[in-house]
C-alpha cells in the first residue's frame, strides 16, 4: 500500500474501533446537575407556591 493510504485506512480504524469505556462516569458532574437541579426546583416552587396549592386544591375540590 501506497503510505498515504496506510495512514487513511489507520485512521479510519482508529475512529471506527469502540474503545472499552470507563463506566465510572463523570461523578462530580452529576453531582453537580444534581444539586443545581434540586436548587432550581427548589426556587420555583418557592415563587409558584400559592398558584400550585390553589390548582390543586380545585383539582382535588373538582373530584367530590
């Protein structure tokens, strides 16, 4: 093989081997998604408090 194709066909095999992955993941990241999750459910249902609990007293008001 001409050494340029060489060096194609190697890199095509390079990118298109699957490669044993570490499944540990990222731990600090989805830890972090985590908390700024809860944060953010948290500040929402802070604002949106009276409007949740007057939706779903009629919801449940609506049901007898």
């Amino acid at each position: 093989m001409a050494p340029l194709t060489l060096l194609l066909t190697r890199c095509l095999l390079l990118t298109t081997v699957t490669r044993r992955r570490d499944e540990r993941g990222d731990v600090p990241g989805w830890v972090l998604v985590t908390v700024m999750t809860a944060g953010l459910v948290g500040a929402l249902y802070s604002l949106a408090k009276p409007q949740l609990t007057d939706m779903l007293s009629s919801a449940l008001d609506s049901v007898h």
